[in-house]
C-alpha cells in the first residue's frame, strides 16, 4: 500500500475504506510478536553512568496482545536504584509505513516516548529510535535492539546518544518466558 498511488481530489469512500481495511489485516508482524504473549522473567544490568560498574536486577514481563492481534502490550516490573519500577511499552506494526511503531511510559516519568524503526530480514531483530530531550542530560536519541533468539528468550538492548556526544550503552535485558 506504502508505494500505490494516492487518491487525489474527490474521494471514493468504498475505494478509501477498502484501502482502511486492508492496511487493517494484521501480517506475518503481528503473529511474530503474537508469539511473544505470555508471562516472562527479567534479567537487567544498567549503567548509570559510561565507564561505572551496571546496576543488576529482576523483574517480570507480562505481555498479551491487544486489539484483533494488532498490539503487543509489554508490562514490566522491577526494581530500579532502590524504587519500585513499572514500566508499558506498546508495540505494533504498521502495514502502511512498514515499520514497527512503539510507545515506552512508566513510573519514573511524566512523558512518553514514541519509537520507530524496522527489522532484519528474517524479523527476530527490531530496531527503533526515539528522540527524547532527558530532563537532566537534554536532546538524546535512543537507540533500541531487541532480539527474538527463540520462542522463549528475548534480549533488548538500549543505547543513549547526547547531542553532540558518542552513543553508550544504557542497558541490557534478557527476558526469558516462564514456564
């Protein structure tokens, strides 16, 4: 659909709603992250700051999709420098700019934060960016991996640019499905 011809001037409203349902149909995307429902445990290592030792945690991950298969929801919880942690990240795939879209909120922020990005060829490594301007460190664009390594392991990894500066390694998860 991204690269078909736009309708100018009058609008058809059967042929726009026709394209409207099309873009709807939930694709090979979505059943890959519909294998990600279920109940997961969290391994995190974080650094606070480049150059010092990561702080190490757990946590949990429960994630179920939303809305006819179309969203995976991922809700998180833990613990992060001594404080009760949670965080929801919602995370789909647009049919109509072929890329995965994703919003991160949680307990540490009053603000939301809006990825975008693509996947390898096989689909098991989604990697998005965000533009976010950190109230203490200002403009930074984060830089998201996560890697399906099987059905029952996840690793995410986030990095930090500073505008101006060198990117670094924020954190690393492995997530890893209850049984």
């Amino acid at each position: 659909m991204k690269n078909e011809k736009r309708q100018e001037g009058k609008m058809d409203m059967q042929a726009m709603m026709a394209a409207y349902k099309k873009l709807a149909v939930p694709g090979a995307p979505h059943a890959l992250l519909a294998g990600l429902a279920g109940s997961w445990a969290t391994w995190t290592r974080a650094w606070m700051e480049p150059g010092q030792p990561p702080t190490e945690t757990t946590g949990t991950c429960e994630q179920k999709m939303l809305l006819g298969g179309r969203y995976l929801q991922q809700e998180y919880a833990g613990d992060m420098m001594g404080d009760q942690f949670t965080g929801i990240n919602l995370i789909g795939y647009d049919n109509h700019t072929q890329k995965y879209v994703s919003v991160w909120y949680d307990s540490m922020s009053t603000g939301i934060v809006c990825f975008e990005g693509t996947a390898s060829a096989d689909g098991k490594t989604i990697t998005q960016e965000a533009s976010y301007d950190d109230p203490v460190r200002g403009p930074l664009l984060w830089r998201s991996v996560t890697r399906i390594v099987d059905a029952d392991t996840l690793e995410y990894e986030m990095y930090l640019t500073p505008k101006g500066g060198q990117e670094e390694k924020a954190m690393e998860m492995t997530v890893a499905r209850k049984r």
